[in-house]
C-alpha cells in the first residue's frame, strides 16, 4: 500500500469525526435551551410508562428469606407444610402519595413505541420510595433529561435526591436490592451494604450489586440536573436460549438510602420531580466499527512511516 493511499485512507476516516466535534460545541453553546421544545402530550404505557416501588408493598413478600413466616401456634418458622402467615406489611402513610397500580400492577413488560417526541411529568415521589419513568428510546435521536425537584409544602435548602438512568436489567437488580432493603428478614441487604465501595471494574462480579446506564448516569445528591445520550444502537440481546430481548430505559428517581456511599438519606418529606425529555433527531451516525478502522489506519500508518 502506498503512502498516498494510506494517508488518504486516514483523512477520510477522520474528518467526519471532527465534523460531529464541531456539532458539539455548538450544543454545548446552547445548552440553556437543551430543556426546551414543543411538547406533546404523553400517551401512557405508549410511549411512556409509570411505576415507583415504595416502602409499604414488597413483591418477593414471603419468598427467597424476605419476610417471616408464623405457625399456627404463632411461633416463628420455616416449615412450609404447616399454616403460616406473613408478618403484617407495613402501613401506608400520608409520605406515600402513589396509587397503588403504580407499584402493584405496574406494566413492565409491554413494548413502548420509540421515544421521538417531547414530553414533561411531574411525579410524586414519596419518601424512602422510588418513582420511574421508562421509555424506549431511539438510537436515530439524541436524547436530553432535565430533572428538577423539590419538597412538596416544604422548605428545605439542603433538601437532595439521586437520579439514575438505567436499562430493564440494570433496574431489576435495583429493585431487588430495594425490596431486599426493606424486609426484616434479609442477608442480601448486610452483602450489598459490605461491598457498596467495591471498585468500578469489579461491580460486574458482585452479585448483590447494581449499576447505573454504562455505569455513568448516576446523579447523586442533587436538585436538579441535565443529562444527554446518544445511544449506539439499539438496546437490545439474544441470550443463548430464546428469543431477541429489548431493554428499555427507566428514569429513576431515588429517595431512599441505597446502599451507595455518596448517596442522599431519605429526605422526610414528598418529593415533586419535573421530568422534561427532550429529542433532537440525529443527522450524521457513524457506524460502530468505525472506531476499529480508525486504529487500524493508524496502525498501518505508523509501520509504513517509521
């Protein structure tokens, strides 16, 4: 290969990468409007789903060590073949504004239509609770999440939350580690606390462990924060046995402790989130091997040009 050839090769891989830098800098330039668009209106468990887990309803209730079992003489027990009854679950309180399909019946399995508009919601988020927005979003947009929050009737200059980002997987652990959190009769929550300093390389070999999307987007002890994405591709795997599974994206809003270090405490109080989402269509995507072609040119470069 000629050196013409190889440094023409090089120039055409690379330009177009400075051309979408160039793009960049100029939505950093305006990243005061990031959060502003025509909004339309949202059409649940269409485009946008709703759910939130909260302190009073735990799912694995009786099941895996999650909460005790009574005898009928009201000894405590494990033996499954007498009568036995759950420990009383623990009251709603006046903290606890969600309706109950949000975390009883909640639809997590239906396919939501790809996120290519503009919406806004409020949430209500009760305390040492969870309230999510999930949403499919589009690998043809980039996607801009603008969340601010308060107390609801309160006033509290160090009032914080955290905000996660998270695909269907990454959400699911989470809220096993929540519903571990709140049973009285658990040892996963102990292992989570343990190794909640555990280092990033390693959170992929810790069983009780969770992550954030890419193990980025967590935004901890926060009012109010703006974040964007784009995506590779679309989120989705084919495990060895069955069929193609797509990952959805949930936009967490966390108010209970976790068993991450830097996280805020539960804040006392109902906490109203706005929630914008903004996106903005793409009009230049380069493919993903792209990367790999360009070291490869490097490469060839520097053992033609010693």
């Amino acid at each position: 290969m000629s050196k013409k050839t190889v440094i023409v090769l090089i120039m055409v891989f690379t330009l177009p990468m400075f051309g979408i830098h160039g793009n960049h800098f100029v939505e950093n330039a305006s990243a005061a409007d990031a959060c502003s668009g025509d909004i339309e209106p949202i059409l649940w468990n269409q485009t946008v789903g709703r759910s939130a887990l909260v302190p009073h309803y735990n799912y694995y209730s009786g099941y895996f060590g999650f909460g005790e079992y009574y005898d009928e003489d009201d000894r405590k027990g494990r033996d499954h073949e007498k009568d036995w009854i759950l420990e009383p679950p623990r009251e709603k309180t006046e903290l606890n504004p969600e309706e109950e399909w949000m975390y009883v019946a909640w639809d997590r399995n239906s396919r939501l239509d790809t996120l290519t508009s503009n919406h806004h919601s409020t949430m209500l988020v009760g305390n040492d609770s969870i309230g999510a927005l999930r949403v499919n979003l589009s690998a043809q947009h980039r996607t801009t999440v603008c969340v601010t929050v308060e107390a609801l009737n309160e006033t509290n200059d160090d009032y914080s939350v955290d905000v996660y980002l998270m695909t269907s997987s990454e959400y699911q652990r989470y809220t096993e580690l929540y519903y571990s959190s709140h049973s009285e009769n658990s040892f996963y929550n102990d292992l989570s606390e343990a190794l909640s300093d555990i280092s990033p390389e390693w959170r992929s070999l810790d069983f009780t462990g969770w992550r954030s999307y890419r193990d980025a987007h967590q935004y901890e002890s926060v009012n109010q924060i703006n974040f964007a994405l784009n995506l590779d591709g679309p989120e989705s795997y084919t495990p060895i046995f069955g069929d193609e599974m797509w990952q959805d994206f949930y936009i967490v809003i966390d108010t209970w402790d976790n068993n991450h270090d830097n996280d805020a405490s539960a804040p006392g109080v109902v906490t109203a989130a706005d929630v914008t989402i903004i996106t903005t269509e793409r009009s230049f995507i380069l493919p993903n091997y792209t990367v790999a072609i360009i070291f490869l040119m490097m490469i060839i470069g520097m053992v033609i040009f010693p």
